[in-house]
C-alpha cells in the first residue's frame, strides 16, 4: 500500500511538471505539424481518389467545431474515410508514417526534458534536448515501428501458409501438417501486439533515460511489463484516471474561457458577434446553414475566430500530450527501479550536457570580486627608509666599524 501511494504521489508530479514551458512547446509543435501533414496528405488522397474524406472535412467537423474535442479526432477519421480499394491503405501508411518521424522528434523532447528533471531536477533547454533526440532519432523511430513490423511479418507467413492450402490435394495436407506453425505464428502475433501496444508508453522514456538503442528500448519495455505485470498495471491506471482528470480540467477551463470571452465581448458587439458564431456553427454542420457573411470585414472576423478556436484546442491537446510524456517517463523511471534496481536519479547525460550544468552551478574565479589597492603613500615611504638606515647603523656597530670605535 505504501508503495502505490508512493507510485501515485511520483505520477501526481507530472502534472507539474507538464507546465514547464519547453515540453508544451514541444507538444503544440508537434501538434501543429502533425494538423499539416494530415491534411497534406488528404488533400493529395483525395485529389487521386485513393480516399473520400477531404481536408475541409477534418476543418470544419473537428479544427473549428465550437463541440467538438480533441478526443473525437479519431472517431472523425473513423467515420469519414471509407475504403476505395488498396488506395486507403496506402494513404495510411504515408500518414502514420509521417506522424511517427514528427513524434519522434517532438515526444522523444517531451520525455526527455521529463527525465532530466525527474531524476536529477535539471531544466534543461530546448536546444540540447532536440540535440539529444537527433543524435538518438533513429532509436525513437524504430522503436515503435519495430513490433509493428514483427506483427506484419508473421501475419504475411500465415497468408502464404493459407495461400499454399489453394493447391489442389497437396495443398490441404500441408496446411493440416504445418498448422502448428500457424498456431505458434498466432502466438507470436498476439504477443508481439499486445505487449507492444500496452508497453509502447515506455519505450521513448527508455531512449531518453538510458541513452540507447531501439532493441534496448523494446527489451526493456517488455521486460519490465512481464516481469512486474501488476506494478506496471496500477501505474497505467494512475497515469489514465489523472490524464482523464486533466483532460477534463484542461477541457472544462477552455471552455469556460471562450464562454466567458464571447459573452463579455457580446455585451458591447450585440448581434454581430452572435452572427459570426452562427457562421462558424454553421460550417461544422453544428447550426443553421449560412451562406456567407457581409460585409467583408465580417468574413475577416470570422476566419480570425476560427483561428482562435483551433489555437484554444492545440493547447488542451498540448496538455495532454506534455503530461502523458511526463507521466509516462516517471513510470518508467519507477519500473526500472523495480525491475533492475537502478535509482531514480541515474539518467544518462553527455559529457557536454555535464560540461553546461557544470559551468552554470560553478562561480568562475573571475567573477570573484578583486580588491584594489591603494597606491602607497609618503608617509607609508619615510618609516621604511628610517627602519633601513637603522638596520645599517645597528650592523654597523656589530661589526666595529662605529665612528667611536674608529677613534
């Protein structure tokens, strides 16, 4: 009971951290990017016919819907592609393709900024946390990417083992003698997935604690998920009931504000203001239809709301998306522990990385102030020239050589 009470208090720190200013900038980056390149890649699905949905679909019934969430983008893209033969399929392979080099470079900033200042209570900078994740950019791309491929790998041996059962007679034999392979294919294929997708959250945190590869990542990822099943379980439920809650708050608060906008602003604009909003309402399917508005100006403001909408949603999802990093690579860091009894505070940090702490915690000697003498003066001369004439006098007389000795 202890423990998980000091699990929940590790997790609970993420959501201080999560408004540190570097991860939600690296967050509402990534989110930016990943906005453009689906709807790049809509626009061209769309264009060739390889998919129904167009990016006018993904603006108006999600970026500048006055209700809907970040949560309903999926459902969105759920419902709105359809299939048109193997062209969907290629789409999405360029799609998730592109989202995971983005994540891999605005996630993989995320986690390590959280590692750093988990662990050893540094806030590290934007520029040496991107030049971590560059140096390291293909252990966070294929760290995901790898299970996936095992997944596909043994999902195409059991298609040609099907496909061999075609051939007339010898076929169904073969199929019947080498189906245990299939089964232990099956196996492989549930493991691989499952495992993968529950103990995904732990691999980029790996890379950014550890400073190592793809293969080290995913060994630890499913080492540390089958070895302490139940630990990692509870750790997942904290991080998903205080992701909820902050969803929820982040969500609620948002809304609030732009409640609270609109009503104050309205008070003084009157019915244009409630024209614009019908407009904007309209275009998501979310109100009456409305053609278009006038004069010009009007249209203006419209588009500016819109914007403004979209921004308020890519903070929330900033949010969001700060605070699973953070949680994410405190859990890790916890794990580890467990796992390997490694500390919390042993997170991997370059020589140059050492070098920049080192010299901002260090005063140089230079700094230290200097005290400035004065120049000596005549009265500090004279009392030394007297001490030096009777030292002379006084030798004098020690070696007879005073006048009165010399008579």
């Amino acid at each position: 009971m202890q423990s998980v009470i000091q699990d929940t208090q590790n997790i609970l720190r993420g959501f201080k951290m999560t408004l540190e200013f570097n991860k939600l900038l690296s967050a509402f980056i990534g989110i930016v990017f990943s906005i453009l390149w689906v709807l790049v890649i809509l626009a061209f699905g769309s264009a060739f016919k390889l998919v129904e949905i167009t990016p006018f679909e993904i603006i108006n019934g999600f970026l500048i819907s006055p209700r809907l969430g970040l949560c309903s983008l999926l459902s969105v893209l759920v419902s709105s592609i359809k299939s048109v033969e193997w062209g969907e399929y290629a789409v999405l392979v360029v799609l998730v393709m592109g989202l995971l080099i983005i994540w891999s470079v605005f996630a993989a900033a995320i986690t390590r900024l959280a590692a750093l200042e988990f662990a050893r209570g540094e806030k590290a900078g934007l520029k040496d946390s991107f030049s971590f994740v560059m140096k390291k950019f293909w252990s966070y791309f294929w760290s995901p990417l790898t299970p996936i491929l095992g997944v596909l790998f043994f999902i195409a041996c059991n298609v040609v083992g099907g496909l061999l059962g075609k051939i007339e007679f010898a076929g169904e034999i073969a199929v019947a003698i080498g189906f245990p392979l299939a089964i232990l294919s099956g196996f492989l294929i549930v493991f691989l997935g499952i495992v993968g997708i529950i103990g995904f959250f732990l691999m980029f945190p790996a890379i950014s604690s550890e400073g190592s590869d793809a293969f080290d990542a995913i060994s630890r990822a499913y080492s540390y998920v089958l070895s302490r099943p139940l630990h990692f379980i509870s750790l997942l439920i904290t991080i998903i009931i205080c992701g909820t809650v902050l969803s929820f708050a982040a969500s609620l608060g948002a809304c609030l504000v732009m409640k609270t906008s609109y009503f104050t602003v309205g008070l003084g604009m009157g019915d244009k203001l409630n024209e614009i909003r019908a407009f904007i309402a309209s275009l998501s399917g979310a109100g009456d239809a409305i053609t278009s508005l006038n004069p010009i100006s009007m249209r203006i403001a419209a588009l500016f709301f819109m914007l403004y909408i979209v921004l308020i949603k890519i903070t929330v999802g900033s949010i969001i998306i700060a605070f699973a990093g953070s949680a994410s690579t405190i859990a890790y860091l916890i794990l580890r522990k467990d796992v390997d009894g490694t500390e919390l505070d042993d997170v991997y940090v370059e020589e140059d990385e050492e070098d920049t702490v080192a010299e901002e915690t260090v005063p140089l000697a230079s700094e230290e102030p200097i005290v400035q003498q004065s120049p000596p003066t005549l009265e500090s001369i004279t009392p030394s020239e007297q001490e030096k004439s009777e030292s002379a006098e006084e030798s004098q007389e020690n070696n007879g050589l005073s006048p009165k000795n010399q008579e």
